[in-house]
C-alpha cells in the first residue's frame, strides 16, 4: 500500500483510536487535503525529540524517524480563518514504512506493508486487561467532567485493542514507551508490557 508521511515528534497513533491534530504547515496542509479528497491513508510516523532537526531523506526513509508507524483516514473538522486545520485521524491499524516513492509535492508519499497483529487474547491475561480498564475508567472520570463525554468515552473502549490504544495514548508518560506498545504485533505482550509499567509507576495515576 502507499501511504502519505506525517512525520511528528513524540506521537505515535495507535489502531482504533483517533489523534486530534492542529495542522499549520503548508506541506502538510496539502498532504491532508489529498488525504482527504482521494482517501488516501495518512501514516504518523515517530519521531524523537533529539532527531526532530534531522529530516533528510536518507536510504529508504526519513532519518530519525520509526519504522513501525499507526495509519489512518484523516477526517477536517474544522478549516480556520488562517489557514490552519483542525483534523482527526482515526486509527486503522500499522504498516512498516518503506522506500520513498514521491517527494514532489513537499511531503512523502511511501510504500508500506501493513502489519497484522495477534489479538486473540490469553485468558491468562485477561485479569490484568480489566485492571487496564478499571484505571482507564478512573483516568476518564477524573479528567472529562461532562458525563455524556465520558459515556460517550468508554463506549468506545470496549474492546482489548482499544482499551490498550487509549491507555497506551493517555496514561503512559514516555513517548517511547507509547512507540514500543505500538511495536508489539502481539496483544498479549502490550497487556502484559503495560502492566508493567503500572508496577514501575511509569503511567499517569
């Protein structure tokens, strides 16, 4: 498949969730409207802050920037006075970049497999998805004061895959850590990765 790169520092879009985007750049207002208009999927590929100077196209890909990235339709909810956009990008699954296919308009457009995971989940494991999820309710009743908000929240992390993407986004602090639950091609090993981290105090209480 191909897709079209947005490369951003310290974001990583995981399936089944949606990643609300202020986009101001020209390239990447162009890449958007493409998106947009010829439903052509956006991938967000990871950069780290000590690597955000350091764009050039190297090889087959951006240097500094993750092999593994999470793709998605992106979707304009609101168009400003300025220029700027207000989009969201919902989460479809992930694809291993590849080689650079067209840099003519500004932004990339890339090859990419798109990577199948595991989610077939252990019952050995289900007893630490539902502490995930019981710290996620908490986490939503704490911080979205308006109850139709949270309904509307927890009605769409139901499932493993989004109780793990909405964890993962909003409550692990390191950006890296977000990146490497992504990695995971297995749900078992975010679930039991995630749990860790809770033990080690590395999640937002």
């Amino acid at each position: 498949m191909e897709v079209l790169l947005l490369p951003l520092v310290n974001v990583t879009l995981f399936p089944r969730t949606t990643k609300p985007l202020n986009i101001f750049e020209p390239r990447y207002l162009d890449l958007v409207r493409d998106s947009v208009q010829n439903q052509k999927p956006i991938a967000i590929a990871f950069v780290e802050e000590a690597q955000a100077q350091k764009a050039p196209v190297v090889g087959e890909i951006f240097a500094g920037i993750r092999a593994i990235a999470g793709f998605g339709q992106a979707q304009i909810i609101e168009e400003r006075s300025n220029g700027t956009l207000l989009v969201f990008v919902q989460g479809l699954g992930k694809v291993k970049l590849g080689v650079v296919k067209d840099f003519q308009r500004g932004y990339v457009v890339c090859e990419a497999e798109q990577v199948l995971e595991n989610q077939e989940l252990d019952e050995s494991v289900k007893p630490k998805l539902d502490d995930l999820r019981k710290i996620l309710t908490r986490w939503i009743h704490a911080h979205i004061p308006d109850p139709a908000q949270q309904e509307l929240f927890l009605k769409n992390v139901s499932g493993p895959e989004e109780v793990v993407g909405a964890f993962s986004s909003y409550l692990v602090r390191d950006y890296d850590l977000q990146q490497m639950v992504l990695e995971f091609d297995n749900i078992n090993e975010k679930v039991r990765f995630l749990f860790r981290l809770i033990e080690s105090a590395e999640v937002t209480a």
